[in-house]
C-alpha cells in the first residue's frame, strides 16, 4: 500500500517528535485573541479542511514560490489499495503535528508520517458499518479536535459519524452508540426512510462538532438541517431547520401543499466560522425537487441561501437568498469564504460566496447586507403546467460573472466537424435558454448548466492582497421535464406495472426515460446484465454516486428490480401502459429525464472555448484581474487543439509564494500558476485525476504541497488512489557549467519568458526592446525574477529612471519561507538578498533621514535585516557618475562575498560581506519597482540585460 520515493524513517520515533505542538515538526504558534481560538486555525498548518476556519484555502508560506516551484518534485506517493473501477477520492488531508489524516475511496480513515508517506494506522469503517458493508461516496476529508479527553478525529460514513482516537486510531466506544452518531434520527421523519450523506466535514467550535449534509434532490427528500454535537458525547446540542416548521421565521414563504413531503436546502459544501463572534457560516441548495416547485410556490427560506448563525446556540444571525424559488439546480456548492476587504477606502468585514451561475455575491458579514450593488432582474417564466418561477432573480453589478450567461447558435463547438455537427443537432432539438430559463416539456439547453459555473472546491483567498482564485465551468444542460403520475402504489398489482411506475418517478432523474443514463457518471440502466442480488444491494444500499433509497417497500423494490431486468422492448410497453392508466387519477409530477449535458464525442462541452477557466479576482474593486483556460481533453490535444479549458471539479490553493496550485481536471495534472498573471509554471502528471483541494504544509523547515489524486467522479475518468506529497529538492548541488566567456541574454526584447512575478502588484511589460517597470498606485515592492538561479557572476544591463521613484536589482536572492514579523519586509514570501539600489542622484539637497544620498550602485539590505551595506562615507557622499536623463549602464560583479559595482563604468562600490554570502551563495535575481506614494504611474526601464556565469 506505501512507495516512498525518498528515505523511510521509523515511524514511532516519528510520531515521539510530533506529539508535542514550530516550525521543526510541531505547531505554529498563534497570537491568541481569545481563549477560545482554535490553535489550529492560522495561515501555517493545515489541520483544518480547506486549511483554516476562514475558508480561505491560503498558505502563509515562501519556500516554494513562483521563482522556484518549477524545480518541484515528488517525494512519497501512498497508495490506499481501496479504490475500484468507479470510486473516488476528493479528501483534502489536514496535518497535526507531523501526522496526515484523510478518507480513501471506501470511506476509511488513513494516519500517515507527513515526512515519509508512511502509514501509521488505517481505521477501517466496514468493521464498524451494519452488516459490515464497505460503502463508498463522495467524502471530501475528516475533522480533528482535541480536548482533555484526548485527540480526536471524526470520520463521515453516509450517515455516520464515527470518532477515532486520532494517535492510536481505534473508535472511541464511549462516543455516541457505541463510537458513532446516527445522523438520519431526530429529522422530524421515519428515521427508515430518511437518507443523510455528509460530503464534506464538519466544522468545531469549542466543543461542538457542526455537520450538514448531501439529501436527496427528487420528490421523496430529506430535510437538510443544519446540527451541532458533542465532540465528548455524540449528544445532539442544537438544531437549525433549513426547511422552517410551523411559527419558525420563513415559514410563511412556502405555499405548503398537504401529503407532500419536503426536503433538500441542505449546506453540503461544509462551513467557515468566525471565532470572534461566535458565527458559523454556510450556504444551502435548492428544496427538492430539483426541478419543478409547483407543490412549494414561494421563494423557499432557507433554500439557496447564505446563512449566519450563533455557532453555540444555532441561533438565527441573517440570510441572503441568492436564487428565489430555485427549479434550476443552482445550489450554493461552496462554503463562504470570510474576508476583511477595504472598498473605496473602507475596512469591512466580508462573506464571499460563490455559485453555479459563475456570480460572486461579497455581503457584509454582520448584516448580510451586499457591500457591492446586486440588481434584481425579471426572469424567464415557466410554462410547465402548476409552476410559478419567481419573476426575478439577484445579479451582482461587482465583480462580474466569471462564465457567460447566454446560449446561441454562434457558441456552437467548432472543435472538429464531428463536435459541430453534434451540436447543431441538439440545437435543433431544444430551445435555446440563458442562466435562468426554466426546464420545459420540450428540453432547454441552459448556461452555465448545473455542473457549470462554481463547483464545491470554492477559491483561494490572498487575504493580504484580498485577491480571490476561482476555478470555473462551462458545460450546458439539457433540461427537460417528463410529465408522470404519483399513483399510490398499492393499486398495481402486477409487480412489472408497479417497478415501470417508480421508474419513472425514481430513477428518470438521473438515468433517463430511456433508462441509458449519461455514463459514466450515471450508468446506463438498458438491458441491464446485473445480476438481481448485485441490483437489490445497490438500490438498498446506494453506490458511489447514487443514494440508498431506504423509503421503498420490499414489494416496490421487489418491483423495481423485475422492471430493470425486463428486455427493453417490454420496458418500453410497460412505461406507455402505466402512463395510460395513470391519466386517469394519482398526483402529477414532474421529473427531470436524467443528468443530461451538450458534450461531444471527446467528452468535451459541444460549444465554444473555453470549457473551464481558472480566474482571479480582486475583492476590493470588484474586478477580475485574469482569466485562463484549466486544463485540456486529451483526446483534442492529440488532434492539435489545446489551451481550451475543460470540465474541472476540485479547488485551488494560493500561497504566500506567488503560486497558484490546482489539479481537477480531466487531462490528470497538477498545475502551478503565476499568481500575479496566471501564467502556468509548473505541472505534473497524476496517475489518477485530482478531484480534490492540495494541502501546504511545512515540518523541519521543509515545505510540502499534497494532492489525493482518486480520479472517477463527474468527469469519469479513471479511477485511482494516490496520495501524493511534493516538495524542493534538498541539498541541491549547483550544476556544474562548462567554463566560458559567452553571455547569456535574459531579456529577448519581446518578451518576459524566463521571469516571473513577486510580490505587489506593480505591472512588468515588454515594451520597447525593454522592460517597463509601472507603478500602481497603493502596491507595495514588486520583483520580477529570474527563474534560474546564479552564484557567482558578472552582469551587466542598461537602466532609466525618473527623478521621482528608485527601484534595485536583487542579486542571490529567494523567498522568505516564513513570516518573521509584522513589516512588511518580514512577511512570508517577501523577495529577500543583496540589492543594488537605482536612484538618481539627488545631491545633498534630498537626503535620507540618515543623512544618506543614495545614489545608484550602493548596496542595501532591505529585507535582509542590515540595512545599507556600502560603506558610510558614500552613502553620505553620493556620486556624479549617474547621468539623471537618459540611459545608464550598471555592471555588478559578484564573486564569493565580494560584490563589485560600476555605473557607466565607473566603480561605486567593492564591497566584501562574509555574513552575506554565507546565507546569500546563489539564487535568482529581480528587478525591484518600490512602492512609492502619489498615483503615477511611473515607470522604471531595464534593457540589454546580460549574466555571464562565473565557475572556478
């Protein structure tokens, strides 16, 4: 089950150094606001899912960063030996005090030495299931907490909550029944019929663990309360009610409709929690069904909601509705994200919630009040007999939508002829529709579709920058509702009439009228082969995807079974003859004919690039910064056509490096992006694809990133189970260069290959045969580096520079791995190494509060701590050599911890400085643009860039 692909150590020596809670294996201390603040919950270790309380999927790390992460390798690769030919794997693993926890495909808990990769325990969750069934599913990870009573992991099975003693990784018996709390009593129903999945983990506050759920979308649903237990006891301690009852606020915003059954508005995307107020934080989907609302006209509080609540109490704070009456399937698949933004110069605290129609809703975390404008617009109505869609719907005017809203026959795919002609097919056969036409009788292509837009992996928020990285979707849907009767089934008494009845108002939802699915992802029921013990456990147990459907009788899964197993031509017989009989009496309903999408043959969306983008937006202004295409379809990229985007489910991590980290797509890589331009810097291919969020962590002052690389899920490729950790290589020996006197160009004139960007948000360009360094008005240093790292060299480049701003070269510099205080020089991330100050020379007339005049050539160490490092009779002196317009040449020698400087050639400084170099040898070198005060912008120049690499 293990292969390491760096040394093993032994694993109990390992786990005697990491019990106890910095940077050498143990955990980053925190300034404690309160005495309840969770330890855990911090930009530095990952020991929460999505990596703190805030939802922000960040990293306060530099060690790896976008000048470096090129050189990335893998180090382990753990094998969980539970997958099969459908499963898969979407974990995001935390890590506490040198151990890594997460669930595999069988829904199994995994302990692992975070160093090695090596397996510490596995808890297998079949042992402790009913009739020991191994059962799969969505699971996106565990939650840890720990107390006087021990450390604690919970893991999620279906319906149950399971608490594991987290060093030892036996259940904890004294907790709930027995070790487990049963999550499908108390929901005010038969608890036999109700049906819970928890997707993603719960969230702790103090002692209290809070879940929600995945129900199921169709008539017969389950309500998607929201609960809090003990982590001690199991014992439930409060409830909030997603679907009010009776005197409960929102009750009166449903027309309620006797002998219906009403379920679903469940936040299954998990929670973010702010410790300081005492709130927890979640977003709903939509009441079930999915699809149609005649039964529950209104705008249905507390469906499709962003919600606050008191986290000790669950008592109600505010909701924000983002969909009114939601008969699209436009859930809120994400958690908030929590922000601190300043908008037109304004601190507010913020929630930021992402959708499936590709739109950003940033509301005040206190009131739920919009910060940015949202217009409400008139929509579509339905001409589905009985429904009411709302009139309008809310549509931020900040930030814009991240995918488009409008479907014609210009966005159809000319990827190849095949795709072409299959989409101009499809058009012709349904109506044409944009982000909030209903489904109809007839079908409707709908943008962005139900798996369109913003899935549940959220974004990754710089929350220093307040800039946001979301990764998106396009993919239509085919919508198209199928009219069927809801007769009571005890009046069929041919078994075969009975199975074509619940079909129809069962199963359609995903697998169709014609029972042929869209597989893989919902498998194809025609002329099923199965064998009839095989199809009775799967529809009363549920598998990957598909629920259990607990509700039904013996007789009707009885039923049931014998329809599915009929040869078609006799199902097709079935389905018109129980359709005659039901005219004459029973409920109407109207069901979805199946999960259908506009993809073509490649498995591509039928419709024009690009297919899935992976954006940045910033949060203070409302505005995108970028947008890329993420990912590709293998088979299109065989046939020459790339860079199009494709279908990606999974999220993103940023960190204090400059990088952007995402896997989710279909071709199976991980990927690293610039997070400056997203500009890709790094990818690796997974044996499986990473349907999941990466994890950052650091012990013994080595940076890690991890990725669970499962593969199946909605993209249906090949199933795996991976997990994969990454990280610098150590101790790397500079590469040995032939000796020569030739010079290497680092500038081409045309183009800012080979550079990427650190740092502030200052623009680099290639204009002009040179590079412009602009001003942006509020940033602070930007460096734009060279991904290659030097030692000793010689280096020459021609400068310009106003009189206004300074700017520097770093020379041997990297990346602080860690914050060491609160300037902004000693953040995590900030460029740091000797620097060769640019400035004009200003004389005795403008100097520095030391006294100083320094002019161009001097030596700094900014960031390094030092201060200047020429001598102080020039910096006091200055001098005349830099001519104050116009171009002017700099030549920096550096050999061992001598650094030489010359301007138009003459020398400025000889400067020795052992203490330097010795924590300075090599790295890359930047081209500084300072921040500076006033709107600009301003421009720096450096052109005829040139290095000659000096060996001995």
């Amino acid at each position: 089950m293990y292969r390491s692909i760096a040394p093993a150590f032994f694993v109990l020596a390992i786990m005697a150094c990491y019990v106890s809670c910095n940077v050498t294996g143990r955990r980053f201390e925190i300034e404690q606001k309160n005495d309840d603040r969770d330890c855990l919950n911090n930009y530095l270790d990952w020991g929460i899912y999505r990596g703190d309380k805030q939802a922000n999927q960040y990293s306060e790390m530099g060690q790896i960063h976008a000048a470096n992460v090129h050189r990335l390798l893998p180090v382990w690769e753990y094998r969980t030996g539970d997958a099969n030919e459908t499963s898969n794997m979407y974990s995001n693993p935390i890590v506490i005090d040198g151990i890594m926890y997460f669930s595999t495909p069988a829904l199994n808990a995994v302990a692992l030495n975070a160093v090695t990769g090596e397996e510490i325990w596995v808890f297998n969750s079949s042992v402790y299931n009913k009739d020991q069934k191994v059962l799969r599913g969505r699971n996106r990870g565990v939650t840890y907490w720990e107390g006087e009573e021990g450390k604690r992991i919970f893991l999620f099975v279906r319906d149950r909550v399971y608490a594991i003693d987290a060093l030892s990784g036996k259940l904890i018996e004294d907790f709930g029944e027995r070790g487990h709390i049963k999550l499908t009593e108390d929901l005010g129903m038969d608890p036999e019929k109700a049906y819970i999945e928890v997707t993603t983990p719960g969230i702790i506050y103090k002692d209290l663990l809070i879940v929600g759920s995945k129900v199921p979308e169709d008539y017969n649903s389950t309500p998607g309360h929201v609960r809090a237990f003990n982590t001690i006891t199991g014992k439930q301690e409060w409830a909030f009610h997603t679907i009010p009852q009776k005197g409960q606020f929102g009750y009166d915003t449903w027309n309620w409709v006797d002998g219906e059954t009403y379920g679903g508005a469940n936040p299954w995307g998990g929670f973010s929690l702010d410790e300081e107020r005492g709130w927890v934080f979640f977003a709903t989907g939509s009441p079930a069904n999915d699809f149609y609302g005649g039964f529950r006209k209104g705008t249905n509080l507390f469906g499709n909601c962003v919600m606050a609540l008191d986290a000790s109490t669950g008592a109600y704070k505010w909701h924000y509705q983002t969909v009114h009456h939601d008969i699209y399937d436009y859930d809120n698949p994400p958690a908030p994200i929590l922000a601190s933004l300043t908008i037109e110069g304004e601190k507010k605290d913020a929630v930021v919630q992402l959708t499936k129609m590709g739109l950003t809703f940033v509301l005040d975390r206190d009131t739920g009040e919009p910060l940015f404008p949202v217009e409400e617009r008139p929509i579509p109505a339905s001409n589905v007999p009985g429904e009411a869609a709302w009139a309008t719907q809310p549509f931020p005017i900040k930030p814009p939508p991240l995918v488009r809203h409008k479907l014609t026959e210009a966005d159809i795919s000319t990827a190849t002829p095949a795709s072409n002609a299959y989409a101009k097919d499809v058009f012709s056969q349904y109506d044409l529709g944009g982000i909030y036409t209903p489904p109809s009788l007839k079908g409707t292509v709908s943008l962005p579709g139900h798996l369109g837009g913003i899935e549940w992996g959220g974004g990754a928020l710089d929350p220093f920058l307040n800039i946001l990285y979301v990764n998106s979707n396009e993919l239509p849907s085919l919508n198209r509702l199928l009219e069927v009767k809801d007769n009571e089934t005890d009046t069929y008494t041919d078994p075969l009439e009975l199975g074509a009845v619940l079909y129809q108002t069962q199963c359609t939802i995903c697998h169709g009228a014609d029972l042929k699915g869209n597989p893989p992802v919902h498998p194809s029921l025609y002329s099923l082969v199965l064998d009839n013990q095989d199809v009775y456990r799967t529809i009363a147990n549920g598998k990957n995807l598909m629920p259990a459907f607990n509700h039904l009788s013996e007789a009707e899964i009885n039923g049931l079974v014998a329809f599915l197993k009929t040869p078609p031509p006799v199902q097709k017989k079935l389905m018109a003859t129980v359709e005659n009989k039901d005219n004459d009496g029973g409920k109407t309903r109207y069901v979805i004919d199946g999960y259908k999408y506009l993809r073509d043959q490649y498995g591509a969306p039928a419709i024009s690039p690009p297919w899935g983008t992976l954006s940045a937006i910033d949060l203070n202004k409302g505005e995108i910064r970028w947008q890329v295409p993420l990912g590709e379809y293998p088979e299109l990229v065989e046939k020459g056509i790339r860079n199009t985007g494709a279908v990606n489910f999974g999220g993103s991590v940023t960190t204090a490096g400059g990088v952007v980290f995402i896997a989710a797509t279909p071709d199976e890589k991980i990927r690293a992006f610039e997070s400056r331009t997203g500009e890709v810097l790094w990818e690796y291919q997974l044996p499986a694809g990473g349907y999941s969020i990466p994890s950052i962590y650091m012990i013994d002052g080595r940076q890690y990133l991890v990725i669970t690389a499962g593969g199946g899920g909605k993209n249906g490729t090949r199933s795996g189970d991976s997990v994969i950790a990454f990280a610098l290589p150590q101790a790397e020996k500079p590469k040995p260069r032939e000796r020569t006197d030739e010079w290497i160009s680092l500038f081409d004139g045309e183009s800012l290959s080979g550079w990427v960007h650190l740092n502030g948000f200052h623009h680099y360009l290639a204009e002009d045969n040179a590079i412009v360094g602009r001003t942006v008005e509020g940033s602070q240093n930007s460096f734009l580096c060279t991904k290659e790292e030097f030692g000793d060299f010689e280096l020459v480049m021609e400068i310009y520079i106003d009189s206004i701003t300074n700017s520097g070269i770093q020379i041997r510099s990297s990346a602080k791995a860690l914050k060491h205080g609160d300037h902004y020089n000693e953040s995590a991330g900030r460029v740091y190494g000797p620097q060769v100050e640019i400035r004009q020379n200003h004389g005795q007339d403008l100097l520095t509060s030391e006294g100083f005049s320094p002019t161009t050539g001097v030596l700094y160490g900014e960031a390094l701590g030092t201060g200047w490092l020429s001598p102080e009779k020039l910096m006091r002196e200055g001098h005349p050599h830099y001519k104050n317009r116009g171009w002017n040449e700099l030549r920096i020698l550096a050999v061992g911890p001598r650094i030489q400087t010359w301007v138009n050639g003459h020398q400025i400084d000889d400067n020795t400085n052992a203490s330097v170099y010795e924590t300075h040898p090599k790295g890359f070198i930047a081209l500084q643009v300072h921040g500076v005060e006033g709107k600009g912008p301003f421009d720096m120049k450096f052109r005829e860039i040139k290095i000659r690499p000096i060996t001995h």
